[in-house]
C-alpha cells in the first residue's frame, strides 16, 4: 500500500488553546507554543497574568485523544517564566482516562487528576457545568480547525461480499434460522460489549467530575478557614490590646490614688502650720486672732475642696473609661466564643451534601492515624478530626493527647530521652513501641541503663 492512502498516525497534531473566564481566548500549535517559550515571541496583553491552557492532542478526524490543563505565567514583558518547566507530553503519556470526545476515552491530566504529584500545582481543574463545559469548547474549537489541520480522508473499509451474507436460495429454512439465530447473537453481543464501554466512560467521567468538585469545595472550604482563622487573630489582637490599656488605666488610677494620698498629707502638714501660727498669735489681740482663725478655715477649706474635685473629676473619667473597656472586652469575647463555634459549624457543614452523597454512594472516608492504621471517620467526626488529628488519635486509640504525643514522638525516632546532669541526652537507640497503649513516658521511652536508674530512685524514695 502506497504511503498517500495510508491512515494518519494516531497523534498526527498538538495544538495550545489558552483560556480567559471559561472560554477558549486563543489558540495555537505546538510549535508556536514552543517559540513563545524560547523566547522569540512575546505576548504583551498577557503581560504580569497567570493564564490557564490546555495542551491537546488530536487524531487524524480531528477528535482529540489527550488533554494536559496547565498553567503558564507571563512576567511585566509578556515572556513566560523563565522557571515554568512542565513537560506536557510526558504528563499526556502517563496520564489516566477522561471523558470520550469523539475517538474513545482520552488521556486526561488535571489538578485532581495529575500522574506526577509534583507538578500537580502547576495544573487546573476543567470545568463541567452544564453552561460552561471545558471539555465541549476543545471539541467545538478542534471541530472548527482555525488552525489549518490538513485531514487525510479515511479509507474505505472494505466490504463483505453480498453473496457471503445474502442467504442462497436453495439453503433450507433450518438452515436460514441457524443463520438468523447467530446473527442475532453477534449483534447482541457487541451491543453489549459498547454498552459496557459507554457505561465506563460515563463512570470514570462522572468520577472525575466528583474529583474536581471535591477539590474545588475544599479550596472554598480552606479559604474560609483563613478568613476565619485571621479574624479570631485580629479579635485576639484587639483583646490584647485592650487588656494592656485596661492595665495601664488601672496603674494611672493607682497613682492619681497616690497622688490623692500625697496632697491630703500636704493639708495636714498646712493645718499643723496654721494651728502652730494660731497659737503663736494667741497672744495678740482677740480680733486678730479670729480673722487669722477664719482666714485660715476658708483657706484651708477652698484648698481641700479645690483638691478634692480635681482628683474626684479624674477619677470619676478613669472609671467611665474602665467601664467601657469592660464592656468592649465582653463583646469581643463573645464575638471570639460565636467565631469558634461558627467555625466548628463551618467545618461540619461545609461539605454536608456532597460528602453525604459520597457516604449514601458507599465511599468511605478513611484516614491514616499512627498507632490505629487506616480508619473510617464518620461523616459527624470530619469537623473533631480536622480541628485537631492528634487529640482525635488519642482519644480513639485510648490514651489522653499528652502520653498519644509522646509516644508518637517515640515512634517516629525511638531513642533514650533520658538527660544527664549537664543536660545532654542519652541518645540511645530503643526497642520500637507499637502502640500507644503499652507506651509509658519516662519509662518505655529509656534505654536499659536509665530504665534501672529510674527504678533505683524510686526505691529509695520508698524506702
């Protein structure tokens, strides 16, 4: 057979779509991807962007047979990253099954679905709303071939003779239904078997759209989780601060309190002086003495009272200003308590539909917890387990978190912790303990040396 009436090679094409808000912005081949990012060929509307693009592969009736959604960075001059390094062949090669468009099942790789982890976070989920389906703008932009794809026809098969499944005339009835019998046999067989095929595809596509889904709502969930976590910082904040100036309130109060101590001192001693002076003036004449006995009483009086409201009028503002940092200090509480069961409720709940839908389907949702192995949590769980993995450790194997910790501790560098009286550790290796139950701190976690040290102690602390 000729080479011109040959059928093309599977994967006779490779083009680069790039996306903008869920649709195909631009599109390019292979080879024109590989000049922008030589660097011959910059892209100045792309200029300090981050672009979301599918490389894809397509067969010779222009349907696509594999797909790599990537992300490329443009820097302030239009040219991609120098550090951009994903090699979407490879990832196209290794990657695992994806919807059919049109030439079976294609290689698919994506965030959920990515067949070397370490690229994973240089690659995106598609979308497969039914509005906006990733999947349908490819097949509809490959389909229109802007980019010039030259299609070679395909060649006709070859057909059966009519003679060799036309019945001849002269055969028998029992014949002919034997005939008829296998025939439909044949039929139902591979109408089974497509069935089958097409069941599969819309399963392994249906899993990958529940891939993305959890993906995406674990992004919403953990962006929540932020926003969370930076207002209980910044109430945290606002109480610390607060609490210092109620603090700092409380000392100016304590020293207008010294200060009211110091000039009712001082009118004491002016008394003293007055009555001393008084005294001394007895000796003069009556009149003399009661104007100086009155001057004295209203001095003194309007003294005292001048000092009293001063020191009355700034304690009487230390106290409003006290009051109100209580009360702010009671609704910031209050606000933290609802932010913390707020954030309970959202870890719970967040996931409630989809993560019910996958428990009703029979999927189970398992973690590996150190000292227990693999473990089913159950859907009430999810929130205790993800606030704190450790303590729900404990708490299952049956030990408190302290003695779970250090266990784990143990069981991650199994060596003597015991400290000498220079403060060095022992350092030697240990017999591993495999659960936590049979681990006791201080003991199971020395060597055989110390172990002994430690119950000679104890001993002569009895005895």
């Amino acid at each position: 057979m000729s080479e011109s009436s040959t059928y093309p090679p599977a994967y006779p094409f490779e083009a680069i779509f790039l996306f903008n808000r869920e649709r195909i912005s631009r599109e390019l081949l292979y080879t024109e991807f590989e000049a922008i990012l030589d660097g011959f060929i910059p892209l100045p509307d792309l200029a300090g962007t981050s672009v979301k693009a599918v490389y894809v592969k397509v067969g010779g009736r222009l349907a696509v047979t594999g797909a790599v959604f990537f992300l490329v960075d443009f820097d302030e001059k239009g040219m991609v990253d120098r550090r951009w390094n994903v090699p979407l062949q490879q990832l196209v090669e290794a990657a695992g099954t994806g919807p059919d468009m049109g030439a079976g099942a294609i290689r698919l790789a994506c965030y959920s679905q990515c067949p070397i982890a370490w690229h994973q976070k240089n690659l995106w989920d598609p979308i497969m709303l039914a509005g906006s389906n990733s999947f349908i703008a490819i097949r509809d932009a490959v389909k229109a071939n802007r980019l010039g794809f030259v299609v070679k026809p395909e060649p006709a098969a070859d057909r059966s003779s009519r003679d060799a499944i036309a019945p001849h005339k002269h055969l028998s009835q029992e014949h002919l239904a034997r005939e008829q019998a296998a025939l439909e046999q044949r039929l139902h067989d591979y109408y089974t078997a497509e069935l089958k095929k097409q069941v599969e595809l819309l399963t392994q596509e249906q899993g990958l759209h529940v891939a993305t889904l959890i993906t995406q709502n674990q992004e919403k969930l953990h962006a929540l989780q932020q926003e969370h976590q930076r207002r209980l910082v910044a109430y945290q904040q606002k109480l610390q601060q607060l609490a210092q100036e109620n603090k700092e309130l409380l000392e100016r109060n304590q020293q207008l309190k010294n200060t009211l101590d110091t000039q009712a001192a001082k009118v004491e001693g002016m008394r003293e002086y007055f009555s001393h002076k008084l005294k001394a003036a007895q000796q003069g004449e009556s009149s003399q003495i009661q104007l100086l006995h009155e001057n004295y009483a209203l001095e003194l009086d309007a003294k005292i009272r001048a000092a009293t409201a001063e020191l009355r009028e700034m304690l009487d503002m230390r106290e409003v200003e006290l009051f109100y940092r209580h009360q702010n200090e009671s609704t910031l509480k209050e606000e933290i308590v609802q932010l913390k069961y707020d954030n309970q409720q959202l870890l719970k709940n967040s996931g409630d539909q989809l993560l019910g839908r996958l428990v009703k389907a029979g999927v189970n949702l398992v973690a590996f917890l150190p000292g227990l192995g693999e473990v089913a949590i159950p859907l009430d769980d999810i929130g205790i387990y993800l606030e704190n993995p450790n303590g729900y450790a404990a708490n299952k194997v049956g030990v408190n978190e302290p003695v779970y910790l250090s266990w784990l501790a143990h069981h991650q560098q199994p060596c003597c912790n015991a400290v000498d009286a220079r403060g060095k550790v022992c350092g030697r290796g240990i017999q591993i303990i495999e659960t936590p139950l049979e681990f006791h701190p201080g003991e199971s976690d020395r060597c055989a040396q110390h172990q002994t040290v430690v119950l000679e102690r104890a001993v002569g602390d009895r005895g």
